[in-house]
C-alpha cells in the first residue's frame, strides 16, 4: 500500500512539469501603479474663519459637557451626604412630646 502512494504521490507532483506558467498583460503594471497613486480619500480643507468657528464650537461643547458633569457629580454628593445625615438620625425630637 506505500507503494502504491508513493506512485501516486510522484505522478501527481510530476503532472505539472509540461504547465507553462501564466503570463501577466503587459500594461498590468502600469494599471497598479495608477491605482496605487490615486487619491484613496477627498480632502475637504477648510478656510481659517470656518476652522475657527468649528474649533470654537467644540471647545464650547466641550466645556459645556464638563460644567454639567462636575453640577451632576456635586448633586450626587451632596444626597449621598444627606442620606447618610439621615440614617444616623435617631429622631431625638420625636422622642419626647409633652
């Protein structure tokens, strides 16, 4: 049985002796080149007063996102401080009632 695959092994390998390998067209090359040198993306510039006003709203936006989160942070610390004041309140007033 190796016998019999090593025959099989040398004819498939010596099948492709007589193939003669596939030719490239000739102005494949320069098809590459020019995809290669093509521009991939459209730039978009902008003018200075453009820029300035993109960059200032970004800025503002910016800002204005970190104002609220510093607001929404001191509020929630503010109720944690509550709630704690709370449970250690042991309603001494209520205790008493004449």
């Amino acid at each position: 049985m190796d016998q019999k695959k090593e025959i099989w092994i040398e004819e498939v390998l010596n099948s492709i002796d007589g193939i003669t390998r596939a030719e490239a067209p000739d102005d494949i090359e320069v098809k590459i080149l020019q995809k290669i040198n093509a521009p991939q993306a459209k730039v978009i510039k902008l003018e200075s007063p453009q820029f300035r006003w993109l960059a200032a709203g970004i800025v503002l936006l910016i800002g204005l996102n970190m104002l609220l989160l510093s607001q929404k942070h001191k509020n929630q610390s503010n109720q944690i401080r509550v709630n704690q004041n709370h449970e250690y309140d042991f309603g001494s007033n209520d205790l008493i009632k004449l």
